[in-house]
C-alpha cells in the first residue's frame, strides 16, 4: 500500500482508504460481525483511513464502524465523520439539516459515543448544496467558524467539506480556508472534472479525498440502484460498457478502480463494502496493472455520457462513498 500526504494536515494516508456508508446497511444489511471482518480486512491490507457519518444508515454506519475499531488502538488509523445532515429511521431521503455550532457540537458528541473516540483527525461538512443550496451560506459561514474553532481547541485535527457540484467546489476551494476536500463522483470513469480542480486544491495545500470509483453503481455489473438519477438511455450507455468488459474477460468495477486510484497527485481514492472480500478484491484490483488499451476503447464508449452531471438532491441520494460487491 502507498501512503501520502493529506494536504496541510499532517497525515499521511492510504491511497485506498474505506468509506463506511455500506455498514449502514443502504446497500443491503450488514451486522455488526461482518463490520468488524471488512475493517480487518481493511487494515490487514494497510488502509489506514476510515470515513462516516452519522447520516449513513440513520447512524448506524457509525455504530458499526465503532464496534469494529474499538479493540484497535486509536494510534493505528486515522477517522473522518461529519456534521451538518443528519437521517431519521427510514434511510435516505429523511434528511434534515442544521450547521449551526450548537448542533455541530452535539453531533461530534454524539458520534464520538457511537466511534468509541473523543478525537477525530478530520470533519467534514456534509453535503451542503442540498435543498437547493439553501443552507450553504449557513454552512459556509457559522458551520466552517465553528470546525475552526474545534480545531483550534485540540478537538478534533482537520476540517474539510464533502459536497458534489464542481462550481460550488470552485468556490470553497477559491475563498474559503479549509483542510481536506471529499469529492465524489468526480475522477471515475465517465467524469474527471475533479482534475479541474486540483491545481486550486495544490495551490491551497488542500488534501483531496477521491471517492465514489464506482460511479455509485453506475460501473459495476449490477448497475445503479433504482434511487439514481441517470435515465434508461444513460443505464444503456453504461450496461454496454459493462457487457464489453465481460467479454474481454474482466468487469468494469475492476477497470474503473484501477482509473480512479491511478494519479498519484490524488492522496486517496474511497471506496465502501459489505463484505470483506471486497475490500480484498479492490486492493488486488488496485495491485494489478491496468489494460490501457481495454481502459480506453471503455472511456470511448462512455463517450456520451462524459462529465454528465445528475442531480443527486432526489427523494433518495446516494451516499458519498462507493460500493462494489465482487459477486
């Protein structure tokens, strides 16, 4: 495993790094003793990097991913959640909203509970241009200070923004001072946009966190669940994509891990699982060398859905980190 500097914030993380999202179960169920066999896996393989957040699962992701490290020494990985939405019972789509610093202290309390810790080495501000932007200004402003203010008091390490739409992104990186940039979506197959915004990111020795390589379903065999915004014409671009690399004797999950983790000016590439044996075969994925001429004749037939931008505001949003099931 390759291990890089995050930005200013003085870690040095696994270029894969697991996101918790699929131990809240919004892929399918997963107990509490699978939680603690894929971060196992996870660390025997050298991942040192575990994101959550208490809207994955309606907190249950966190509560998980607690039991799973709470014999793992503190000093033996670094842990990201975050604040600002938050799920009731009932999964996604049951969101709400609140960046103000009352709730954001009582959310790392909380989630501290469920983690087993009183110090996270980074916080995100979590998908703040929902709702139609509505409370990005509020984000931005009393939910960035107070992070800082965190910081500054020895809480919590680092403070970052995980969000999805590139001009927002062009902005916070532009004008406002964070730590770590989660970007999703946004350096996977079809779409590299986030390439756009890197040189802003190396200028403000921001850490970037590359998750989603699987498109949120959409490069894989299984296809994307039914709550994804791309249409039947957009699926038909992708299930040709995918039937392709059957025949050629490999699947497109594998091809676009091994695109997405390639640049090493991205710190890491986030990926999720619900099984330990995925997190295995991502790593060997990762291992592997690339096919460089199947990865293009594949990015030639993602040609007409290239940098498509989905709204990922419906009834029911995906997740920030990425799944993939081997079988």
């Amino acid at each position: 495993m390759d291990y890089r500097p995050l930005g200013k914030t003085g870690l040095k993380i696994s270029a894969l790094s697991l996101g918790a999202s699929a131990l809240g179960g919004v892929f399918g169920a997963v107990d509490t003793a699978e939680g603690r066999r894929i971060v196992r896996a996870a660390l025997d393989a050298g991942i040192n990097f575990f994101d959550v957040a208490p809207a994955y699962g309606a907190t249950r992701a966190e509560m998980v991913l607690g039991a799973a490290l709470r014999d793992i020494p503190r000093d033996g990985y670094f842990l990201s959640t975050k604040v600002g939405k938050y799920t009731a019972p009932g999964g996604y789509g049951a969101d709400t909203f609140d960046y103000s610093s009352k709730r954001i202290a009582a959310s790392l309390e909380e989630s501290g509970a469920r983690l087993g810790t009183d110090y996270f080495d980074l916080i995100l501000l979590h998908d703040l241009e929902y709702q139609g932007q509505s409370s990005t200004e509020w984000a931005l402003g009393e939910g960035l200070d107070t992070l800082h203010e965190l910081k500054r008091a020895g809480r919590i390490g680092a403070v970052g923004v995980g969000t999805y739409p590139v001009g927002l992104w062009r902005r916070i990186l532009s004008d406002f001072n964070i730590d770590v940039a989660l970007v999703h979506n946004h350096h996977c197959l079809y779409d590299t946009r986030l390439l756009e915004l890197l040189p802003i990111a190396e200028r403000r020795h921001v850490g970037v966190v590359n998750a989603s390589p699987f498109g949120s379903g959409l490069l894989t065999d299984q296809g994307p669940p039914e709550w994804h915004p791309a249409g039947p014409a957009d699926r038909a671009v992708f299930r040709r994509a995918a039937e392709y690399c059957r025949t050629h004797g490999t699947s497109i999950s594998k091809v676009a891990l091994q695109f997405a983790a390639a640049r090493r000016e991205i710190p890491t590439t986030m990926f999720s699982a619900t099984d330990a044996a995925s997190v295995r075969l991502n790593i060997d994925w990762y291992l592997e060398p690339a096919d460089g001429a199947l990865l293009d004749q594949v990015r030639t037939m993602l040609a007409p859905v290239i940098d498509r931008q989905w709204s990922y505001q419906a009834e029911n949003p995906q997740p920030q980190n990425d799944l993939q099931h081997p079988h």
